[in-house]
C-alpha cells in the first residue's frame, strides 16, 4: 500500500508541474509596418503593450527589413491603459502586462537601454521586484537575469517621451496556470480511498 501511495503522489507531482506553462519567448517578427514605426498595442501572446511603437532595422530604400522588428518606448496620446490597477506613475509610462490578468514569470528580456534604465514588476498593482541596467547579466546573452516570479506588469518608468532610451527585442517569460479543480478532486479521492482501504486491512 506504501509504495502504491508513493505513485499517486508522483503522478499528483507531475499533473501540478505540467499544469504550469513552459518558457516562451516573444518577438515582434512580422507585426511591423514596412513603411513606419506605429504605435503597437495589440496583443502578442500573454501580454499587452503600452505605449511602445513597433518598427525594425530599414534597408536601403527605408523598408524594414523582416526578422529585425522591435519595440521601443513611445507615447501614444489615443491608447487606454490596459492595466486596470493604480500605478504611481506618469500616464504615458511604458509598460507590459498580462493579457488575461493570470500572473507570470518574467525570465529575461533582450533590450537594449540607455544607463539608468530602472524596470519594476507588479501583481495586481503592488511592487514585488525592481531591476535596472545593473540587473546580473547573462555572460552568454548578453540580457539581464531576472526570473522575477508572480507578476502580472513590468513598467519602466524613466523612459517617458525618450523613444530612444529602450528598445525591446524579445521577452521570455513562463506563464503561471492555475491547476484545474477537477484535477485536484480526482487525485484527492483516489488518495482519500487508498487511505481508507489500508486502514482496513491494519484492523484486519
């Protein structure tokens, strides 16, 4: 019975690291105008922009060139605020943050800033990490180690009407997903009756 209760507690273990989601890397590839920069506050992903403009590297004739596309901070005066908590800032801060509200790890980001750059990660409007162009840095890569955990913002709020101080290449994140109820009422009635059937067989 022992070595049965230690499988359904294995198999509990494995549904619970397989209900959170894996590493995702976004990038802008694609969703660039060939022609212009233009404010970008679509949806990629899990996350929503906010006052970023998206554009990429031009050739010659000043056509961007497809592969190179990134993001940098920009205000635009016609775009809500997607995120629906208080923040301490300027409106026209540049920010991310999660599409569906569900919170995120926040891993790493490719970006190039200007020294001085200072990001701070949010759940549900309340600070929980800060970073800045001091932030440990991948020796490999090049980005910034944060693997900041719980969040569903990232703000930058220094970059305000300075387009030139942050531009974004890609993010990594992990996205955090709730285990369904379902799951956790299966697995804990399966340990609930093999609970029961040893108890029988101790009075046995």
């Amino acid at each position: 019975m022992t070595r049965a209760l230690r499988v359904t507690a294995i198999l509990f273990a494995m549904i619970l690291i397989s209900r959170f989601g894996s590493s995702e890397t976004i990038t802008f590839a694609g969703l660039a105008n060939p022609y212009q920069a233009d404010p970008f506050f679509s949806p990629v992903g899990p996350l929503t922009f906010y006052d970023f403009y998206v554009t990429g590297f031009t050739d010659q004739n000043n056509m961007i060139i497809p592969g190179t596309e990134y993001i940098f901070a920009g205000y635009y005066p016609f775009e809500p605020p997607p995120y629906p908590y208080f923040l301490p800032y300027s409106p026209d801060t540049a920010e991310f943050d999660s599409t569906s509200g569900a919170t995120f790890t926040l891993n790493t980001m490719n970006i190039e800033l200007d020294p001085g750059i200072e990001f701070y990660g949010y759940r549900k409007g309340v600070l929980v990490d800060e970073g800045n162009t001091g932030t440990d840095i991948d020796p490999t890569t090049g980005d910034p180690i944060l693997n900041w955990t719980n969040i569903d913002a990232v703000v930058f709020p220094n970059v305000v009407n300075d387009p030139d101080s942050l531009d974004i290449n890609s993010i990594t994140i992990n996205e955090s997903v709730v285990p369904e109820p379902s799951s956790f009422i299966l697995l804990g009635s399966g340990l609930a009756g093999m609970l029961m059937m040893a108890r029988r067989r101790l009075r046995a």
